[in-house]
C-alpha cells in the first residue's frame, strides 16, 4: 500500500481539520507502519524544523494529599503509594529551579501542583512565580487543576503563556480512569484558557488498559478541539505502587509511536511532546518517536514525583541523533 496524497493532505498545514471522523483515525492507526512514519515526517516538515526539539523543565510546586482519585497518580490521598505530602513551595525555591532548569538547556518551566481546584490566594502565589520565571527568559506553564474563570483571567494577567489540562484518554473510558471530576469538569477548563487567550497543553496517558478505539478517540477530541493544544504531551503510564493501575499491561512500543504519528497528522502545527515514561523507553524507541514526529521533551530528572531520565542521557541521545534544543516557533 502506498501513501495516498489525499492522507497527507489531510494532516497539512493548509488543510487544519477540526471535524476529525473516528473512522478516518483509525485508518491513519490502521497504515502500515513505513507509510504512516513517512506521512506523519511529511506532515512534520511542513511545520517545523525536522531536527529542533523544544525542550521544557516540569517542577511539582505542591505536592500530595490531593483529593482526586485519578487511577494513575501517587498524589492522590486515597492510594497508599509512600509519598510524603509537600506544601506550596516559596517562590525563592522554585525561581532556583526554574534557573537551574535553564542553564541545562530548558526554554520552558512548567510547575504543577496536585489540587484538585486551586484557592484565589494559591493563584496569588503562582502568578508571583510565573512572573519571575518569565523575568529569566523562559515560557511559563502551570497545572493547577480545574480554574474559575475568574482564576484564568488573573493567570493571564499575570502573563502565564501555557495551561496544562490533559483529557488522560477518551470518554468512554474516563471513568476507568477517575470518578471524582468529568470528561465535561475538564473540557470546561479548557474552554476557559482558550477564551482567555492563554496558549492550551493537553493530551493525555496511553498503556492505562484502554483500546485502539480509546487511543483514537482521544486524538479526535483534541483534533476537533476549536483550537488545536498549542503543546500535545502523550505520556506513557508510569505504573507507581500503590495506585490502581500498578500492574497493568504495558502498551506495545510500536503502538506507542503510531500514537505519535498519528498526533502529528491530526494537529500539524502543534507540539507533540513526548513525556512521562521515557526511563522505559529505549533510545531507539524514542528515535523512532521522533522521527513519528515529537518535537518536545522534559528535561530533568523527575517528572512531578516520577523519574525522569537524566540530562546528561538526553544530551547524549540528541547529540547522537543530531538533533538540538529549540524555542517554540515553527518553520
């Protein structure tokens, strides 16, 4: 079988789509693997610089004890995963390590913290950060939870330029995932950030027990989005005793970078980064992930409270692959 033009085109910059059918999805799911390397490449090259990958630092700034029951998170209260609850940090501490995160090559910090709404005096505290991680240079990201529109108006004023809100994976399959929130709590949030003209990350977790169906599903809903995420993380579980998803199957690799591929075609324009479970992955699968099309990563050590590969790793990796760390705008 070979690439049909009218496949390629489809996933173009000229042709951005928002009214994705889950049938046409799974076609691109369904490509033999060359041709959908090859198509999600092209549409990739279109949009960005096929060797820049946009490198961000992510730092937990309160973590634990969070009231959601999200099955795949050792900071929930509920799961007895042996993590030591943290308050909100001094913004002191977190500009040291956004410094930190910079001199190591990061061009954006993102901070989160497990809540599962933030309080108006805790958004106080963020803004102070955002605005003194900005004043280094670098983009600014948060994960707070769900926000009032009142908390997104004083995040945006205070300059934030990316939210982070996952979907986690489809809709039918959520409440396998979390009880505690809806798909709907979740999509509201995000209306919100977009209204407020501040930049949407979001994607979500595969390898939690879901089907082919789910993983194309939840890429059609952030395709049909009204806009596309500026930034599409696709994580792969990382499975944390103590919590209800330790022990599940794990995703076969090769389903994990067709995941990828088909990010890229559905939201040409956006970064598709590759994020939790990178220490599972080998340098060749992520090679692969990159050349499917992911064009971001997270540096550090630790994602949130899970391990991250380390710096020195990934510079090694890019060097290898000749690839490099860049901003954030397209070709």
């Amino acid at each position: 079988m070979s690439v049909s033009p009218a496949i390629v085109q489809m996933g173009s910059a000229s042709l951005l789509r928002h009214d994705w059918r889950l049938d046409e999805v799974q076609s691109l799911f369904e490509m033999p693997f060359n041709d959908l390397i090859f198509t999600a490449q092209t549409v990739h090259r279109e949009n960005f610089d096929a060797n820049e990958i946009q490198v961000s630092s992510l730092l937990s700034i309160k973590t634990g004890a969070c009231s959601e029951d999200c099955g795949y998170c050792p900071q929930s209260a509920r799961f007895d995963a042996d993590l030591k609850p943290e308050a909100l940090m001094p913004v002191e501490e977190v500009l040291e390590a956004a410094k930190r995160a910079k001199d190591q090559g990061a061009s954006r910090f993102c901070m989160g913290a497990a809540w599962r709404s933030p309080k108006d005096r805790d958004i106080d505290r963020v803004v102070e950060m955002v605005q003194g991680v900005k004043s280094l240079g670098m983009e600014t990201c948060v994960t707070l939870g769900m926000l009032t529109e009142k908390q997104t108006q004083v995040l945006k004023q205070g300059g934030l330029d990316y939210y982070n809100h996952n979907l986690d994976t489809s809709e039918d399959y959520y409440s396998e995932v979390i009880t505690t929130r809806t798909y709907q709590d979740r999509l509201d949030t995000l209306e919100r950030v977009r209204d407020a003209g501040i930049n949407v990350c979001c994607g979500g977790i595969v390898g939690m027990g879901e089907s082919d169906i789910d993983r194309a599903k939840l890429l059609m809903e952030l395709a049909n989005l009204p806009k596309h995420p500026e930034s599409v993380p696709i994580n792969m579980l990382v499975q944390v005793e103590g919590t209800p998803m330790a022990g599940t199957v794990k995703l076969d690799p090769i389903v994990f970078v067709r995941t990828i591929a088909v990010a890229r075609i559905l939201m040409p324009e956006s970064r598709v980064r590759l994020s939790a479970g990178r220490t599972e992955m080998s340098d060749e699968m992520q090679a692969l992930c990159f050349l499917a099309g992911a064009n971001s990563i997270f540096y550090g050590e630790k994602l949130l409270t899970t391990d991250n590969p380390m710096t020195s790793q990934d510079h090694d990796l890019f060097n290898r692959l000749g690839v490099y760390p860049g901003g954030s705008s397209h070709t």
